[in-house]
C-alpha cells in the first residue's frame, strides 16, 4: 500500500516536472528564457525543455500590432481646434528589450503618440493639414519610429483616420468652397464666351481673307484674260495690216511692170505714179513703199511740170 502510494506521489510529480518543463513557442513568437530571475538567452520557435522551479520562459509575439489612438482635441497653428483620431501599426523588432525596456508597451506608445499628434499638427494650418495627411502621417512615422527604438519595436505606419473641426468652422469652409466653386463656374463661363468670341472673330478673319484672296484671284484672271485678248486683237491687226499692205505693194508691182510692158512715155508713168501714191495714201495701211530712185521720180515731176505749162501758151 504505501509502494503505491509512493508510486503515485513520483508519477504526480513526474507530471508537474514534465508540464512546467516543456514548453512550446509558435512560429510567430519568441521565447525569452530567465534563470533564477536573470536573462539567460532569446528562444527560436519549436519544443523547449526548461528546468521547473529555476528557469521560465515568456513568450512575446512578433507580429505586426495595431494601436488604436484615442480620439483627441489639438489645436492647429491658426487657433482652429480640431478633433483626430490615428491608429498605429508596429512590429516588435527585439523580444528582450521589449520585455525589459518599457513595463506597459501600449500605454507608453499610446501616450507618446498622442504628444507627437499634438506637436506635428501645432505646426500646421488647418488647411494645409486637411490636404496634406500623408505629410502627418510621415511625419510621425518618423518620431514615433525613433522614440520606440530603444524599446524593439518598429513603428510602420501611422494614419490618420480622422479630422473633425468645429461645426461652425466646417460651416465656414463649405461656405468657402460654395464660394469657389461659384466664382469656378463664372470663370469658366467668362473664359467660355471669351474663346467664343476669339473663334468667332477668327473665322470672320479667314472669310474676309479668303473673299480678298477670291476677288484678288478673280481680278487677276480677268485681267489675264483682257490681256490675252488685246494681245490677240493687236496680233490680227498687225497680221490684217502686214496682209493689205503686201497686196498693196503685189498690185503697185503688177500695175508697175504692166506699164513698163507697154512701153509707155515718162509723162504717162508720172501721172500713173501720182495716182499710185493716192490709192495708197487713201488705204488702210500703216507702210508706204517709196520708190529708191528718188532722181528718176522727180525727173518724172519736172517733166509733167512742163507738160501742164506747154499745154497752155496762149495764156501767157
């Protein structure tokens, strides 16, 4: 009897031993080991054997973490209080000094959060910081990254959530943005009828250019088709005259050589001659022919000069 109790108070004991001595860390954690209330070594995930009573393992989870940041008020740098609300996202980076450098992680980057919130949007306007959130979230990012080093995390991101002004301040800025878009629309209205007017003046420019051009063109081609047409006029003209006086000339030569055919006296050739030269002073004509025996001619004259005077010899 008392075998068996023995036997059961080794087993019972066996157990405690086994469930405080195996321990398992998940994927996702880090096991830090202490002995005898000294850090020993930072575990890797997997089965791990610890001795009860002297060594104990806490495990830290590794993975990323969201911090909620409470809803707050923060004054902007143009005196316009604002309510943000932001949320936190972190990795621990160092299992030890996660565990050993800062007692309440949460409350300590909750707290920090919310003074590095009040001192980046301080510098801001209230304009400049609903436009340029991802310039906040940057921004303290980097502040809260630098703060938390120390203690094994890395800070992420931060964003944003939330930016709440005054109700009357949110009254003002959609009356201002009412305004705005009013006075959009009266410039893009304005800038509508001016473009209208500047296209239309355009093309009234064109259709007089080119009605100048047309009656420019129009007056050339008739005054081409004037010139063409004196050219041709002036041409048979000149083609009719060459043709009179050719005949002219081919009749005096013919009348010439029929009289010379029949041997006809010096006063007859100089009568024949005068009235030669009247048929060719009364033509149409623009070139007379004169004869190049001029001494002949006026031997001609001369002798029908004396014929009218030898006609007459009783009148003297």
């Amino acid at each position: 009897m008392a075998a068996v109790i023995v036997l059961i108070v080794v087993a019972f004991v066996l157990f405690v031993f086994a469930a405080t001595a195996i321990k398992i860390v998940r994927p996702f954690q880090r096991g830090i080991i202490e002995q005898l209330g000294r850090y020993k070594t930072t575990t890797d995930p997997g089965l791990k054997l610890i001795i009860p009573m002297v060594q104990t393992l806490i495990r830290v989870d590794m993975r990323e973490q969201v911090v909620d940041v409470p809803p707050q008020e923060v004054i902007t740098k143009d005196n316009v209080t604002v309510t943000v609300d932001a949320v936190i996202y972190y990795e621990p980076a160092d299992a030890q000094r996660l565990v050993y450098n800062v007692a309440n992680f949460m409350m300590a980057i909750t707290k920090l959060a919310q003074t590095n919130l009040r001192n980046v949007i301080g510098d801001m306007t209230l304009d400049s910081l609903l436009t340029s959130r991802d310039n906040v979230n940057v921004s303290l990012r980097l502040v809260l990254d630098d703060a938390t080093d120390k203690w094994g995390v890395r800070v992420v991101r931060v964003e944003i959530q939330r930016i709440d002004p005054p109700a009357d301040v949110m009254h003002a800025m959609h009356e201002q943005m009412k305004a705005e878009r009013t006075r959009r629309a009266v410039v893009l209205e304005a800038d509508g009828v001016r473009e209208a007017a500047i296209t239309r003046a355009e093309g009234e420019k064109q259709a007089l250019i080119l009605a100048s051009e047309a009656v420019k063109q129009q007056n050339i081609l008739v005054a081409e088709g004037e010139a063409q047409a004196i050219r041709a006029v002036a041409d048979a003209e000149r083609y009719r005259q060459l043709t009179v006086a050719e005949g002219e000339a081919d009749a005096i030569r013919s009348v010439y050589g029929a009289i010379h055919e029949g041997d006809p006296t010096p006063d007859l050739i100089a009568i024949k001659y005068l009235e030669a030269l009247g048929a060719i002073a009364d033509g149409q004509a623009t070139k007379i022919f004169l004869p190049a025996e001029l001494t002949s001619t006026m031997g001609s004259l001369g002798a029908i000069a004396e014929l009218f005077t030898g006609s007459d010899p009783g009148d003297g």
